[in-house]
C-alpha cells in the first residue's frame, strides 16, 4: 500500500519533518524518539470562504493520518535528532487534556518553549490582526494556537500566557510558518470525527478507485478471475455454462416415463458416443444437434439429464438467456467461448435449455429485431455448423416454441433431429405415476389406471404436482396413508380451483347451481357418443359456483379428431344449465352463469362453419384464417378473404346450429325432468354426486338415449 501512496503524496503534498517526543519519563534514561513524517494538506484552499473552514483541520489531521497509514513515512530514531531548520525536537505535551477528547489528545503536536524574550511589543486586547500574529509567530512568541472546528478563526496563547483569537483569511503557507516556528497546534473539539471520515474519504477514493480499475482490468485481461481465473466482473464474454467432466445427474433412461419415442431416440445418440465404430463402419455420421419439442412439463430438460447420466462424456448445461447482456456482442463472445471449450472436451454434450431465448427468427416483428439477440444466433449458427465445422460435439436443445425458431436454425446440418416430447397416454402416465410414488405411503385403494384415465392431458409436472398435493391434503388431515380421497381432491383443486366450503351460499343460490349443473349432466348423459359424467358438484371453486366433470376420450385426445355429431352434442351439453334455468325458474328469473357456456358454444359453431366445412351453404371452404402473431412479422389480424354477402351466410349458418343444439337439449330436459329434479335434490343433500351415483338415477328412471 505504501508503494501506492508515496507516489501521489510526492506530487500532492508538501512534506516537512517533525520530531516528537513521548512525555519524559521520571527516570533519566533517555529513550528514543519517534520520528514521523507530518505532511500538509494540498486540498489547494478554494479561492472562497468554505474551502478554509475545513482546511486548517483537516491539514493537521492528515499529517497524522498519512504517518501512520504509509509504512514507509514511519521510521525509529534512537539517536538525538538534528536540529536544522526545518526541523524542531518537540518535548511532551504540556497542555492540560484531562478535558480534551482522545482524539485531540492524539492531534496535539508540542513544540519546545522558546527562549524567555521581551513581551513589551506583543499587541494589545482579545483580538489580533493577521500581520501582528505572524510577526509575533516568527519572532517567537506565540507558544500555540486552537483552530476553530470550522477553520475560519484560531485561538492563540503567547509565551506570557496572554491569549487572543485571531481571523484565519486565505493563507496556504500558515501551517508552514507555525511548524517551522514550533507553535504547538491543535484543533477544536466538535464534529471532527465527521470532518475526519470526509477529508479520509476525499483523499482515499482516488486510490481506491484506480485500484479498483487496476484490479478489474488484471481480472478481464488474464490476472486472477481471467481467463483461467476464478471468474470476475469483467467476465463478461466468458460463458456461464456448468460443466461436469463425469455427468453425474443421477438420472438416467429408467427414471424417465412416458415418453418412449424420445428415448429411442436418444438412446441411439446415447450409443453413437458409446459405440461409434459401429456406425462410422457403414459411413454414418454422428447427429450434430437434436432439438427437443414439447409442451411446457413434458419432461425435455429430464430427457437431456438422462442423456448425459447415460452417456457418460463430458458435459456442457446452459439455459440460452444466459447468453443475452445488456451489452452488444457479449452474447455472442459467450457462445464462441462455450464452443471453445466443448471442442476442447470433444466428443462432449452441450445442452442449451430454452433456446428460443436467442433463436428466434431475426429482423422480424413489427419494432424490427434485437442487435443483441441477432449477434447471438449469427455466431450460434456458426458454431453449430459454420466455415470451421465442429466435430466432436453434440447439441441437444429444448424449447416450447418451435414455432418462433429461425429457419436457418432449424436445418439439417445444425439439428438434425427434432424429438417430439408430448404429453404423455393413459400407460405413459401409469408409468409416471408409479414413479411420483416413490416414497409415498399410499393406501390400498390407490388405482393407478383410474387416476390415469381421470387425468387426460397431463404432462409428467403436473401429474407430479398432481401427486405432491395428495401428499399435502393427507398429511393437513392428519392420515398417515394417501387414499384416492386425497388424490381425487388434489384433482379438483388443480383443475378448478380449491374449495370455498366456508362461503356464504343461500338456499335459492344453492338450488339455482344445483338445477344448473344437473341440467349439464343431464344432456351429457343422453346425448350419444358423448363423454360419460365422473363427477358433479356444486361447491364453489374459484370463480365457478358449480362443476360437472366429464372423463374425455383417450383416443378422440390423442388424435385430435373430433366428429360432427360430437360438436353438435357439446353444444347442446353446454347450453343445458341455462335451459333447466329456464324450465324450472322461468325465463325471467334466469342468470348470468351461463356466459362462458355461451362463449364456448360460438366458438364450436363458428369453427364449425368457417374451418370444419361442416356448413352445406358454405361448403368445403375455409374462410378467415387464425390471426398471427405480430412480433414474428405475420399480420396482427385475420384477413377477411371473403365478401360481406359471405359473412351474412356464416352469421346465419353459426346461428342455425346455436338454435339446434338449443331446441335438442330442451327436448331432453323437458322429457326427463323427474329426473332433473331428483339429481338437483341430490346435489342439495350431499354437495357432490360421483358417476355411479348419478348413473344409478338413469337406471331407475329408465332414461334412454336422445334420437334425433
């Protein structure tokens, strides 16, 4: 530190040379003096009045400050000190300092007393001009002098004891002329310690801050932190990327379910890196990068952390956000760094989690594009299949938005396989149930195939969530097993929301959700072809005073195909709350629960007609497309491709099936209304019917099927 300082103190501040001495001790051996380097300020004393309120102050406090802070500007002297001019022994202190702070008590430097000399020309009263106390400061007869705490005026004591305050005007050389005169100085009690940090802080911050520079360039430029280093913050163009030499994810294939395709997939990229004499020996090549697509929960990241726990080559994980900066061009020193690194590994995995961070489509959207994001992908492509090639190594990458993803990212050559990771079928989720298990104590009434079928669309996440929550409702019910209770609540309060069994329901509300959701099972049952009813409740979930479940077809779920009857009995299941409204309360006294059945029955109508060619007038034609998606500069808005003459017919046919499927369910209800209210006085009772419930009132009342 002192080879630091001494440097700027040579071009900053004015030294002089004070002995001091410690008080004698009463024996008389003499001991050795102290010999401290007492610098003087050079805060060059602004041309205005503040700059001297501070000065006096803090020049003497950094004479001390810098003494005991340089190593170099401390040195023992045990012989007696020369006397030059500019040099004076001080004797130990004199003044009385049994009031005096200890901080004053260590600012107090003591000069010897001069001479006994003539005080007939000292001036006279409390109040010296400035030119009479310098004279009288280098004549010798000023013993010491006080600053004020603010440095604008000073206190002095001559050699005959008199004392008189003096005004301090602009002066750089006073402190000077007191040293060399051997006038003992000393400042004021009062906010010193204050004006102490602040003078310490102005004269340490540029030390501070052109080390902190100095360190920081060290790191950015190979020092420690650089390259090689540990890592710093001028890091910025080093890849973040977690490396592991030996994968140890403790994951492998077996430990992932439902998604057999994938696997297979991977387990020959898996098996290349293990066996590549058997592929190279017909002339095949290693895939160069797999890019892995799926909904959000699937289990893409899970398949990656297999691949690398299988595979057992070095590996490289980064998420693709880590490659965008604020700073134009890191991403991209990012990438090249990342890449370095796995060629140096090779043949090694680099697996880039949400690539559609930085791959999507460059220049594209309605503001243009990301300089930032483009530099990124433009070395990106590169990297994966650039004027260099890159042998060895394997990128494996995830995203959810295949759809966003630049063309050039997507060719063979950068990734030559695309691995559909999708929700998984009714064993797929069997087998990822019994895996969410483990260390679960399950009753004995768990089933499975049950919960599977009851659970269509679930990703493995939610299936594990699903799992969790069962755990959390047994253990709030203080049971030591998991039952299907728990397991068939968590489904609900997933789906729909947790219960408000504490909410304020009167009896006419109560029977108005009852008959309402009666109505929706009531036509669901008899419509043909159409899903069979689980479960009907009418306990408030979320923002629903009632629910019907339907348990969906596997096979309709898997494939997408959805029947024309099909859409016409949904339409109809929809609009069968509101009509039992109607049939049992009146037109006039029916409410606003059936918005989003309405909303649902629009939408199946108009797809119906304007996608599905399932209008006769309007015949197999499809008008006004899907609207796109702006920022991937596609039209903000469908375009209307078709006349007003057109519209009027669409308008016309939407309304026709709205009206059918209408006067369908109100056949069904008004034809089996016994049983409409024998199901909503059930539903009164116990707040919930299950399926065989409800399918035991059809036996009884020997409902049949709806014939058109």
């Amino acid at each position: 530190m002192a080879s630091t300082i001494n440097p700027l103190l040579s071009s900053s501040i004015i030294g002089t040379q004070i002995f001091l001495s410690p008080p004698t001790p009463k024996t008389t051996k003499s001991l050795p003096f102290r010999k401290f380097l007492v610098t003087r300020s050079v805060l060059d004393r602004k041309s205005d009045s503040q700059t001297l309120k501070t000065f006096s102050s803090q020049a003497t406090l950094a004479a001390l400050l810098f003494s005991s802070l340089t190593p170099q500007a401390l040195a023992l002297d045990n012989s007696s000190p020369q006397t030059p001019s500019p040099v004076i022994q001080a004797e130990a202190p004199k003044p009385n300092l049994s009031n005096a702070s200890p901080f004053s008590k260590n600012l107090l430097l003591t000069a010897p007393k001069p001479q006994t000399q003539s005080t007939s020309d000292l001036p006279e009263g409390g109040q010296w001009r400035y030119s009479e106390f310098l004279n009288a400061v280098k004549k010798g007869k000023v013993e010491r002098v006080r600053f004020g705490k603010d440095g604008s005026a000073l206190q002095l004591t001559a050699i005959d004891g008199r004392r008189a305050t003096v005004a301090v005007p602009n002066d750089p050389a006073l402190i000077d002329i007191l040293a060399m005169n051997g006038v003992d100085i000393s400042v004021a009690e009062g906010d010193s310690g204050n004006g102490l940090f602040n003078f310490v802080g102005n004269l340490l911050f540029p030390f501070l801050a052109i080390a902190g520079l100095f360190f920081l360039f060290r790191r950015g430029q190979g020092g420690p932190g650089g390259p090689g280093g540990l890592g710093g913050p001028m890091d910025f163009g080093r890849s973040k990327s977690k490396f592991q030499e030996v994968p140890e994810t403790g994951v492998t294939f077996a430990d992932v379910a439902g998604a057999d395709q994938a696997k297979l997939e991977l387990q020959e990229v898996v098996d290349f890196l293990k066996n590549p004499d058997k592929y190279t020996a017909l002339g095949a090549k290693i895939p160069k990068g797999c890019l892995l697509v799926g909904p959000p929960g699937t289990g893409k990241t899970l398949l990656a952390r297999a691949v690398a726990g299988e595979a057992g080559v070095p590996f490289f994980s980064c998420a693709a956000s880590e490659f965008v900066e604020l700073f134009v061009g890191v991403g991209a020193s990012r990438v090249r760094d990342l890449f370095e690194k796995a060629k140096s590994k090779a043949p090694c995995i680099v697996f880039i989690d949400e690539i559609d961070a930085v791959g999507r489509q460059r220049g594209a959207g309605l503001g243009g594009g990301n300089d930032e994001r483009e530099q990124t992908i433009n070395q990106l492509l590169t990297e994966l299949d650039g004027f260099s090639g890159n042998s060895g190594v394997i990128v494996l990458a995830a995203t959810n938005r295949p759809d966003v993803l630049d063309s050039a990212l997507l060719r063979p050559g950068r990734f030559d396989r695309q691995v559909t990771v999708d929700r998984p079928d009714v064993a797929g989720r069997v087998k990822i149930l019994q895996v969410h298990s483990r260390g679960k104590a399950l009753a004995k009434d768990v089933d499975f195939e049950k919960i599977a079928r009851r659970t269509p669309g679930f990703t493995g996440a939610d299936l594990q969530n699903l799992m969790n929550e069962a755990a959390i409702l047994a253990a709030r019910r203080d049971l030591k097993e998991i039952s299907k209770d728990e397991i068939s609540d968590a489904l609900e309060r997933i789906i729909a929301g947790p219960e408000k069994k504490n909410a304020v329901v009167s009896e006419e509300k109560k029977k108005l959700v009852a008959y309402h959701e009666a109505g929706h099972a009531l036509v669901g049952a008899l419509m043909p072809e159409y899903d069979p009813v689980a479960k009907i409740s009418i306990i408030p979930r979320g923002q629903a005073g009632g629910l019907t479940f339907f348990a969906p077809s596997e096979e309709r779920l898997e494939s997408g195909l959805y029947s024309r009857s099909y859409l016409e009995n949904q339409m109809a299941v929809a609009l069968g709350g509101r009509i039992a409204e109607e049939v049992i309360f009146g037109e006039e006294n029916v409410t606003t629960g059936a918005s989003n059945d309405f909303m649902q029955v629009s939408r199946v109508a108009r797809q119906m007609v304007e996608r599905f060619g399932f209008s006769k007038k309007i015949g197999q034609v499809a008008i006004g497309g899907p609207g796109g998606n702006p920022f991937l500069g596609q039209q903000m808005s469908s375009q209307k491709d078709y006349s007003m003459a057109t519209a009027d017919v669409v308008d016309t046919e939407v309304r026709k099936l709205v009206e059918t499927a209408y006067s369908r369910a109100k056949q069904i209800i008004t034809t089996h209304v016994d049983i409409l209210h024998k199901l909503a006085q059930l539903l009164m009772e116990k707040e919930t019917v299950d399926g065989e419930e409800f399918m035991s009132l059809f036996i009884d009342g020997k409902a049949e099927l709806y014939v058109a």
